[in-house]
C-alpha cells in the first residue's frame, strides 16, 4: 500500500512538473513583442500616453520595445527600420507628421509585420499599410472648439480676432484642429484669424509665440487658439507677463483636458477644454493580441470624448485621471 502511493505521489509530481515546464515554454514561446514608436515627451498628454502604453502592455503581458523619436520623423523611421530588423510581431507608432510613411511601412509590409497606427494619422494613398487606427477624431475636436466659439460670440457683433497657437507642422492634430475651426468659423465673417503659427505642442514654444503675438496685435487679440494645453499654459504666461488678463480680455481656447487645463479652467485663464484622451494604451495592447490572432479589427478606432467649459471645471477635476 504504502510504496504504491509513493510510487504514485512521484508519478504525480513528475507528470506536474512535466506540465508546468511544458506551459511555461509555449507561453514563452508564445509572447507577443512589439515595438512602439513614440513621438518624444513635448507635453503632458504625451507623458501620459507613454504611461498608459507601456502599463497596458505591462498588463497584457505583451513584451514592449519601446523608443522616443523626440519629434523627429527620422528617428521614427529608424526605430521602425529597427523593429523590422528584429523581427517583432506587430510595429505601431504615432507619426510625428502625416506624409513621408509610404517607403518605410512598405518594408514593413515586404517583411510581414502588421502596423497599427495610434494618436495621430498617416497621409497614404495606400491604407493596407497599416491595419488599424486608434485615436481621436481631431477634426471634430477643432468643430467642438469652433463651436462653443460661435455660441460664446453669437450676440457679439464682432469682429473677433482669433491668435492661433498651432502645434507640430504637419502633424495630424495640427491640421485638423485648424481645419475644424475654419470650418465652423468661416461661414460667419466676423471671426477672423489674425495670427497663427506654431509653438510645437510645447510650453515653451507656446509661451515664444505668444509674446510675439502680444507686441504685434496686443489688445487687438479677442481669442486664443491653442492646439494643446501646453501651449496654453505658456501663452498665460505669456500673456500676464505683457498685462493682459487671459480667460478675461481674452478667450482662451485649449485642447487635451490634461490636469494642467483644468487648474488653469479653475482659475479662470483657460475658457474651455477640448477633451483629447491619451489613455490609448489598453485598446492597442487588445488590438495587437487580435492582429497577432488573426482576428479581424476595424479600420479606425475612435476615442470617445467631450467639451470641458471652464465652470465645470471644479468638479470634474477630482475625477481626471491625465
Ligand atoms: O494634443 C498634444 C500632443 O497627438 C493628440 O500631441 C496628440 C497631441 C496632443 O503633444 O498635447
């Protein structure tokens, strides 16, 4: 009896240990890598898209190779180049700018490796080039701005002078939130832009761009139109500094609802916020498991957002999570 157990227990053991050995190999095996290009660390959102990126691929298990363009495209170019020589199983980047993709994600496409796009588009003729995007829709976010902008003036008789604060030329949010506004405010010839130039996405350049913008038109400026909270924080900067009263003698006009955009909303220097979410990370991380699946995934994924105006402001920021 007794040397039938242990024969027994040590069949067990050695039939558990066989099973363990084996699952940890083909989960091993099995691991998905990927390799993310991301723009660089201009801003607030951007910080938190890193984050969310590298927990959720943490969560997912998913092997991450992970590197910083800092704004450069050809550094994402040579990232991507990268990842192909290594072989991962799927590539997926945020484009710096949208034109110039075509040569590179050919050679992805050549060796085999899926691309999922995220945050920011690509301008191809040829869409097989990547599987899937995931992101906001940044023309309908500069409509959002250009409208609550038509509702806050519809009993002014104008003219309102717009100061725009572009972000990263050529880049997709860049263009299309100067495209949404235009849209909106160009049926109506009392909106006019009387200034408009790039500030990176950064505070820094934000802020440069404002105190030129302050000593050429001064009070002339009705509304600033910044493509991101960073660059708002630094036209406030900006502006106290030449003695204008932001969110008072001008409307300010921000995109992202970072953190920063919410304090600055509470005290009364950002008018409204056109939520931008960062927090892309655990929709790629499934996206990718389901590229590497064989699973079909829509072409564009849509991030689910809205419009903060600054007296909501106070009671939403407990609950923001960028
Ligand atoms: O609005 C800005 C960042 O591509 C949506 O990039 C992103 C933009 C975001 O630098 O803050």
């Amino acid at each position: 009896m007794r040397l039938i157990s242990r024969l027994a227990f040590a069949a067990f053991v050695s039939t558990a240990l066989t099973f363990a050995a084996g699952t940890s190999a083909s989960a091993q095996e099995k691991q998905i890598t990927l390799g993310f290009s991301q723009v660089g660390a201009e801003s607030a959102w951007r910080t938190a898209n890193t984050v969310s990126v590298k927990s959720a691929a943490k969560d997912a298990g998913i092997n991450l190779k992970f590197s910083d363009a800092q704004q450069k495209q050809e550094n994402q170019i040579r990232a991507i180049r990268s990842f192909i020589a290594q072989k991962v199983n799927v590539i997926a980047f945020s484009p710096v700018v949208e034109s110039g993709w075509e040569p590179v994600l050919n050679e992805a496409k050549a060796a085999h490796i899926p691309v999922i796009l995220t945050d920011r588009a690509v301008d191809v003729k040829d869409t097989s080039l990547y599987v899937t995007m995931i992101g906001s829709d940044f023309l309908e976010e500069g409509r959002r701005a250009g409208r609550w902008l038509e509702e806050r003036y519809k009993n002014e008789p104008g003219p309102i002078n717009i100061a725009e604060l572009q972000g990263t030329v050529g880049s997709a949010p860049a263009n299309d939130r100067h495209a949404g506004l235009m849209e909106v405010v160009k049926k109506d010839p009392k909106f006019k832009i009387i200034a408009s130039q790039s500030g990176d996405f950064t505070l820094a350049g934000g802020k440069q761009v404002m105190e030129a913008f302050a000593k050429s038109y001064g009070k002339q400026i009705n509304v600033v139109y910044a493509h991101n909270d960073d660059m708002a924080l630094g036209a406030i900067q900006a502006m106290e500094e030449a003695g204008i009263k932001p969110g008072k003698d001008v409307t300010v006009v921000s995109f992202d609802a970072t953190k920063g955009g919410f304090e600055a909303m509470i005290a009364g220097k950002i008018n409204v916020d056109v939520e931008c979410s960062p927090l892309l990370g655990p929709q790629l991380m499934s996206a990718v498991k389901d590229v590497v699946a064989g699973k079909q995934v829509p072409k564009r994924i849509v991030t689910n957002e809205t419009v903060f105006p600054m007296n909501v402001a106070a009671q939403t920021l407990p609950s923001r999570k960028y």
